[in-house]
C-alpha cells in the first residue's frame, strides 16, 4: 500500500516535470532575467566610471614605479643588497662579521713582524694562538646569528606575509643580479644601428 502511494506521487511529480511552462511562469523567469541584467549593466557602468576617475592617478603610479625603476637601474647595489638580506635574514651578517674577524686575525698576526723576528715562538705558533684566542668570539658570533635566524624563520613559517616578503625579496634580488650581471642592456636595447656603429 505504502508502495503503490510512493509509485502514485512519482509518476504525479514525473508528469508535472513534463508538463509547459505556464505564461506566467515564463513572464516570471524574464521579469527576473531582466532585474539582473539591469543590476549586471549598472555594476559594470559603476565600475566603469570608478576606472575613469582612477585611470589619471593609475597613471601616475606607473609613472613613479618607472622613475623608481630606473633609480633602482642607476643604483642597483643597495637594493641588491637589501634583498638579498630581506632573502636570507640574519644568516647574512656572518659573511661580513666573519671576514672582519679574519682580517683581523691576520692584521695581528703580520703586525707582529714589525717586532723584527723578536718575538719568542714561531711563526705558525703564534699564528695558532691568534686563531685560538678569537675562537670563543666566533664562536658566541655564530650561536648569535643561529639564534637570530631560528626567530626569523619562526616568524616566516607563522606569517604567511612574511613568507611571500621573503619570496619577493628573492625574486627581485635574482632580477636585480640580472641586471648587474648584463650591466642593464636587456632594458635599452635599441634596434636601430647607431650612427658610431657604421662608421
């Protein structure tokens, strides 16, 4: 019984699904297809009339992100270097705190010859005990930096930001070598021969 009710309301909805659309369901669906249309064509022509009040100021932006660009061309070792130091974070103070360090050692150990050999000792021992007795400050330097950079990398790995920061920084560092590198001829390339070059 319970069945045949089922089968009964089926074949009813399978028969209302075939059934034509009413002409008042179709002035319905087009009243509704002609409010989103008009809602459709005013957004758009609100945003259309926001592009043509922003357009000056867009302008304007590329203007200085040009000027910006080609300070960056005329200067490029700055901004390489702030890159890369935005890249890699405080690992990169070890190359230039290490090399200080070496010439330090070393400017000791050869001012050590204005004595005229009479220092007690010799030569590849006192340069031993330079190397040893700056090995502690190496040491704290290198567990400095390590520390330094386990905090940047936590503060990368949680703010996502700072993640695409860094990635940025990568990128523009890589461009900015590019440029270095090719001395900036892939941006004022001009296809025309000079008149130097002809003669």
């Amino acid at each position: 019984m319970y069945l045949d009710a089922l089968n009964a309301e089926s074949a009813s909805l399978q028969i209302a699904r075939l059934s034509p659309v009413k002409d008042d369901d179709w002035e319905m669906i087009q009243r509704g297809v002609a409010i989103v249309w008009r809602a459709v064509r005013h957004t758009f022509g609100v945003i259309f009339i926001w592009i043509l009040d922003v357009l000056p100021s867009l302008t304007w932006t590329f203007d200085r992100i040009s000027d910006f660009c080609a300070f960056v061309e005329a200067n490029p070792h700055p901004f390489h270097i702030l890159a890369w130091s935005l890249f890699f974070g405080p690992i990169i103070l070890l190359i230039p705190c290490l090399l200080i360090l070496e010439l330090t050692i070393l400017i000791l150990f050869y001012s050590g010859f204005a004595a005229h050999g009479l220092l007690p000792g010799s030569m590849e021992g006192r340069f031993h005990v330079l190397k040893e007795s700056f090995e502690e400050t190496r040491e704290s330097l290198f567990s400095t930096v390590e520390s330094w950079t386990t905090i940047f990398n936590n503060w990368t790995s949680k703010h996502p930001a700072l993640l695409v920061l860094r990635l940025v920084a990568a990128g523009v560092g890589l461009i900015i070598l590019a440029g270095i590198w090719t001395s900036w001829t892939f941006t004022a390339i001009d296809p025309s021969p000079s008149v130097d070059t002809l003669i």
